[in-house]
C-alpha cells in the first residue's frame, strides 16, 4: 500500500511538501499529475513525460473499461505495460466521467447505469465493486473509490441523498478491495455545503480508518465562483488527517493551484494544460497567451522566456502560431510539452519553496509575475 | 552549388550509389526525402526526424508562400532555421499543387494564375521568375523550376503544348537564379510519350547544360498504369546526365522506389509513410498492415518484428490499434517515425546493397520477403 510522508511545512501556510511511495516509484508532493484519459497523455510519449519530470500519471477507468477493455489490458500486463510508462498511475473511479459525459440512466443504489456515448449506446452498468475491479486489472498504483459527483448548483437535499449513497459506495469499495499492494483512496464530496463536508469527512474517516491510503476532495471546479471553491477546498482539507496524501480532483489553473497548495492539498490533476496546449493556449511564467494572436506573426521569441522546456529551448512563438493556424500535429505536440512542463516545474517550485520555508513570498512572487506582462 | 559524385554502381543494373554535397550537410543517394508540406513532416519534430536518419526533407512552394508566406521565413532567417532543422531542404516549384489543389484560374506563357484554397479564394499569379524567388527566399538547398504537371491521360497535342511552355519556364528560370549557393533542377514531362519524353530531355539538357544541378522526372504516379510508369522512368532516367543527381518526383511504394532504383534513380519523395501512417497503414519488412483490423486486437508483438524504430522497440500492435481507434496524436506519431523509418532505411539497406555490389540478390529478396507473410 502506497506510504506516504510529510517531509516541511510550511511556517506561514498550511503547505507541506511529503513523499508518496508508490509501487512504481516515489512521488514528490505537491504534484502535479498529468491526465492520460485514454491510455496516454494527450501528445505525448512516456519518454517526454519523464523528461519534463513527470512521475505519476492519470487513466480513465470511464474510458478504458470501454475502449479497448480493462480485460485487455489486463491481459497484456496491466497499465504500465500497454502504454509503456512505469511511473506511478492513478486511476479515477469512473463516476465524474458517468456524470459529464454519459447519457445517464439510472443510479440506484446498486450503481450507475449509463449508456455511453463511446460505444454506440451500450448500456454499463458501474458498481462500486466493478469499479474497484477494473482498477485493479489495470494495476493502478492509487485508485478511486466509485463516488458520485454533485453538480453546480445542487440542493442540499440532493447532495444529502448523493452523499448517503457515495459513503455506501465507498464503504463497498474497500469490501471489494483485493489488491491491498495498490491504494485506495477516498473521495470527500457535500458540494459547497460546509456542515455536509463536515459530516461528510467524518462519516468518511470512520469508513476509511487505517484503509484508505488518502482522500480526495471531489465535486468543486463544477462552476461555483473561485472564492467558493478555495473556501470549501480549504475547509475539506482541514478536516483530513494530516499524515495522509490529499487530492483535489479536477483543479485548476496555476493560481488556483498555488492557491490550494497553501489549503494542504498534495496532489492536483487537470486538463487544462494538454488540452488548452491543443488549442494554442500557453501559460507562462508572465501570463497566458493565445498564440494564435497575429501580434506573434513574426515573434522570435521563445513562448515563455523563462522556460527551460524543449519547446521553448528550440522554436519561435512565429513558428508555433504558424503550426497552430496551419492545424499541424507538431503545434498540439510542442504546446502540450510546454503547458505539462509549466505546471509541473510550478508545482516543483512550490515544493522548493516549501522546504525552503518561504512558500508565501514565492507564491505572492509567482502571482505577480503573472500578471506582469502584456504578452 | 550542390556537387554529387556517384561511389559506386551496380554490376547488373543501372543502380548507383553516390553523395550530394548541399550547403546544410552530404546527402548519400539513393536517397528518400521525407515531406514536409508547411514547414514540418507531419506529426515529426526536426530531431525525430534526425534520430531516424534523415538527411534532407522536402518543403512545398505552394503552402509555403501562402502560409506563413515566404517573405516571413526570410525575415526569421530562412526555412532551415524557422523550422528547427539544420540538415538539407529540397523545395518544389508550386507547379504540381497548383494543378491539383487549387481552382486553376489560367496557365499562360506569363505563368499560372489559380485561386487558392488555402487562404480564402485569393489570386496568385505563379511565375518562373516568382517560384525561384520564393525558393531562394525560404533558403532552400535544392529548388525546382516551375513545370507544368500534365494529367493522366492527356493527348499527345496537349503534352507537347505543356511541354513548350514547361521548357520556356525552365529557361526562364535559370535567368531569374540568382543565389548560385542553391541548385536547382529541371524537370522532364512528356506523360507517357517516349518520343516527347526524348525530346523533352534533349532540349532541357540544351537549357540546362552547364546550370542545372540535377533532372527530376515528373508527370509520374499521377494514375497511369504501374509497368507504364516503370517503363517511362527508366526511359527518361537513361536519357539523363550520369554525373548528375536524379530524382523521381512523388514516387513511390516501397516496390517502386527499390525498381526505380534499378533504373538509377537518385533522389525520391512520396506521402505515403506519412499519410498513410496517419490513417493506421505501416509498412513492414513483411508487407503491410492495417493496424485498425481486429486481429491485432490482443496482438503483443511489435509492428514490424525486423525493426529497430522506437516504435517497434517499444509499442505492440495491441497498442497501436488502440490508439488508432482512440484517434489518439500518440497514433499519428508512433506510426509516422515507423514508416518514415522504414523507408530511410530501406533505401540506405539499398545503397549498401549497391556498395556491396549485390543490388538484384538485395531487391529480389526484399520483394519476396515483402510478400511472405500473411501479416
């Protein structure tokens, strides 16, 4: 079971910087893991993701129990095999992407039951034992209890009603859990309800005492305001043990996640960068930029001046705004390398800073710098 | 201007081996030249490309100098540095696109005038004079003359009415030449008429003589029959200048590059590694596959079990397929380096061939183990 470790706190914050010892290596936090929803990171090769400095990656159990089958896989070897990576994996349980992106059927309190638009309208029928199992077949290092995930805005009935079954699912994922060498981790939701957060963490550690291996904080970044979402992000986080990795799913920008660093949380997964990269959006160390934007028709700088990245180490912002507008392969690639670099040299800087004992002045520093520059 | 020696040629055909010596590195013919249309092989960076032995890549006029336009590259220093790549650029003329991408608007004697479809309905008014200005713009290490492209079939009358016009471009060519650092080539027509073919070179050599550093043969693989086209390059190839470089533009298979080899054909270029790798067709050692088909499903052993490609050394089939059904970038990328791989490597397997002075044994057994398995 993957151990983890708190290494600094911060003086001034609730930031820490700790050790996550996986089966497929050790994980530094705060991390920042990029999302491989369909058996790779969007772009990239394993290879690039190690030498940006990646070590633990996201899958899809939504989409690879569909395409091409956790059986499959499972046959080939697991996870790490099939698509080549033997850094850490985390799997999600499949419940956001039931709730985002199926047609719903049902859930009852057996489980969901959707019919998926990936498949032509086969109806899945995803339990919280089912969930587990798939995981596992893929050999996930961290996996994701089956939660249920409450949108924005949701009554407190409803996110009551949700929360009773996602602790049921929860309490039936770790009776289904086999593999103990692989973690489990939790899932904290209750939407932007404190007192149902409260109830939900408490009720959640009782399930959970000396099995899960971390929890997450789940259902915010679903369209409340930013000021809601680090309040309650920050609220979660208090109420979690603090000898345990804490995750909020979903989350976010650089300043949300420099932000949420601050809260205690440990580890962060986002599209953002891979699929803004796609589409020509850059973040950089003096603000994001649209490289599409004509005023870089004939830029020679590099994207972001201060990136070491091998984007940014070999080609013009010319050259890229010319292979985005001309929809070439290269442009998704080289945005792709130098958005994943960006946010996890950011997280690796945060994590500096931390065990340097100066995580405020850096992250007020890094605020700044952001919005210093019209790029 | 580029030099080209021939080393060595084969004791039973017209093969030959030999080195092109261009201002950005030598080039060992026979030689395959990857594509890359706007400013980047599809899907490949410069160093992808490197690392897979490629010496020289091809850059088209036409995209080009409508996007980003050719003065842009000038200003940013050239093709070779806009785009990362430090080794040798052939360029084309334009004239091929714009036979078959544009809405031609009128071929004159002054030059072409067509609309594009690139940049929104735009007139161009194509030149000898302009296409060499152009090519010298972006830097290119090998241009060509503007040509007309005749369609298969056409009568002999309207061949021999391009073929004025096609000879008039290249004389005019060589007086709008201005960098004599950069080669270029003339290019025979004549479609599938031997006698028109004859005196196409007869004359071209006259304009040509003392000048131009290379022939390509154009007007092929436009749709004839496959043994016409054999025939014809063979016919226009011995009509050529020993001392000097041959290419066949656009050509081929696999099959057609080691047969034209056989007819002493230098220099080669074709999308298809390119193009069809990006639809899941890779070229093996044993024929080709089509990695979307089911049987690959569950299929662990590398695209090609005689390759050495990161591709190979790395991913299964099982992989491959997923990804191509996923419609995942990953698929685009594995499966270009493999069979851009394929080709730079089956050709320099030719040329040591031709060194080794045992060409025909080479070709037959590659034809045959081409044909071997049921892949």
């Amino acid at each position: 079971m993957p151990s983890f470790s708190v290494v600094a706190n911060d003086p001034c914050s609730r930031a820490r910087a700790g050790v996550l010892v996986t089966l497929h290596g050790e994980v530094h936090t705060p991390i920042f893991m990029p999302v491989g929803t369909q058996g790779t990171v969007k772009a990239m090769t394993p290879d690039e993701l190690k030498e940006m400095g990646a070590t633990i990656i996201l899958g899809n159990t939504y989409h690879l129990m569909q395409r091409p089958g956790h059986e499959l896989i499972g046959r080939l070897g697991g996870l790490h095999r099939f698509m080549g990576w033997d850094g850490a994996i985390l799997t999600d349980s499949g419940g956001y992407q039931i709730f985002s992106l199926s047609d719903m059927v049902k859930v009852t309190e057996d489980g969901a039951i959707f019919r998926s638009k990936l498949d032509g309208g086969v109806l899945h029928h995803l339990t919280p034992e089912l969930a587990v199992e798939v995981q596992e077949t893929l050999g996930s290092d961290i996996m994701m209890v089956l939660d249920e995930c409450t949108p924005y805005p949701v009554s407190v009935e409803d996110a009551k009603r949700s929360m009773e079954v996602s602790l049921m699912w929860a309490k039936r994922s770790i009776l289904a859990w086999r593999k103990r060498g692989l973690g489990l981790f939790g899932i904290v939701q209750g939407s932007v309800y404190k007192e149902l957060r409260k109830e939900f963490v408490e009720r959640l550690l009782e399930i959970g005492r000396g099995e899960f291996s971390g929890y997450a904080i789940g259902g915010l970044s679903v369209g409340e305001p930013i000021q809601v979402m680090y309040e309650v992000a920050a609220f979660s986080a208090d109420l979690l043990p603090k000898h345990l990795p804490r995750y909020l799913m979903g989350v976010g920008t650089p300043e949300d996640i420099v932000e949420a660093i601050s809260f205690g949380i440990d580890m962060f997964d986002c599209v953002l960068p891979t699929r803004n990269g796609r589409n020509g959006m850059l973040f950089t160390s003096l603000g994001d930029i649209n490289i599409r934007n004509s005023r870089y028709k004939d830029d020679e700088s590099p994207p972001d001046p201060h990136c070491s990245c091998y984007t940014c180490s070999k080609y013009s912002r010319a050259y890229l705004r010319h292979l985005t507008e001309a929809r070439e392969i290269l442009a998704a690639r080289l945005a792709t390398i130098h958005n994943l670099h960006f946010y996890i040299h950011l997280v690796k800087e945060a994590r500096d800073a931390i065990l340097a004992g100066n995580y405020s002045k850096w992250k007020k520093d890094f605020l700044d710098k952001r919005k210093e520059m019209d790029v």
